[in-house]
C-alpha cells in the first residue's frame, strides 16, 4: 500500500468507493473541483493502481477540515483508513497546521476507535449534521504544537 496524492486519473475509482460508502455520495465532479482548489488536500491509498481508500481536507488559516475520508468495502480492517488519516494529519503539520479537525458520526464506532487512537479527542457535537439516517456529528480535533507534538484538549 502505498498513499500518494490523488489525481485525475483516480476520479472514477475514489467516486465508486464514495457511492458505496455514504448515503449522499460526492459526483465524481465534485472531487475533479477538489481537486482544483489550491487550498484542498486529497490523497489516495493504493496498491498495484488499484484505490483502496481516500480521505481529502481544505485548510486556511493554520485550519484543517477534514471533509471525507473512505475505505472501500473490500478493503475496511486493514490499515487503509488508518494509513489515510495518519497521511492527512501529517500533511496538515507538514503545512504548519494549528489543528486537525473533523466530524463523524457517533455510530460509527469504528472510526471513532480509530480517530481516538490516533489522538484526535472529542470536542464537541454538531446536531443534524448527517442526513439518509439523521444522526448528530461528532466533532473530533487534534492540536498541533509548535514541535509538531499534538497537544490534549
């Protein structure tokens, strides 16, 4: 496995993931536009051409939001979403970040497992923020410290 920038080329594999894993995917366009924007970051996780998950944040200001972040079904339990989120993380201290943030829904324990061991805490919650099921979003941050060390909340 192997995480690089997402490009043109991997705009019909991560819109196929997206449409398999959430209720009110993203357009394949909607990534191309994405990835136009000079303030977004999206990478993929791949092996021998094949994407097997991707994850994407804009940032301003020192800011880093995470707006989606996908395994495919396939591939979930092997370290993909992991190797994902650690690449964002480190991208977003890469470019000075201040913090890391994203939301998730509180279901989905397996995420919020994952986003915990790798020291994002929870910091607040978003009401309704999830529709095709309603569900409140989980608001997760990580802070960065000037050494690059995260800082708890």
């Amino acid at each position: 496995m192997t995480i690089v920038p997402m490009t043109a080329g991997h705009l019909d594999q991560t819109a196929a993931i997206e449409a398999q894993c959430f209720s009110l995917p993203w357009s394949r366009q909607a990534f191309a536009e994405e990835l136009a924007a000079p303030n977004a970051v999206y990478l993929v996780c791949q092996e021998g051409g094949l994407v097997l998950g991707y994850g994407g944040m804009r940032h301003a200001a020192g800011e880093f939001y995470v707006d989606n972040i996908a395994v495919s079904p396939a591939h979930r339990r092997q370290g993909v979403g992991r190797a994902v989120t650690k690449a964002l993380i480190a991208r977003a201290r890469e470019l000075g970040g201040s913090f890391l943030s994203l939301e998730v829904r509180p279901s989905n324990q397996a995420a919020v497992a994952l986003y915990t061991r790798l020291g994002l805490k929870p910091v607040g919650l978003r009401k309704n923020f999830y529709d095709c099921p309603k569900e409140d979003g989980l608001i997760m941050t990580i802070y960065f410290a000037e050494e690059g060390e995260a800082l708890s909340c």
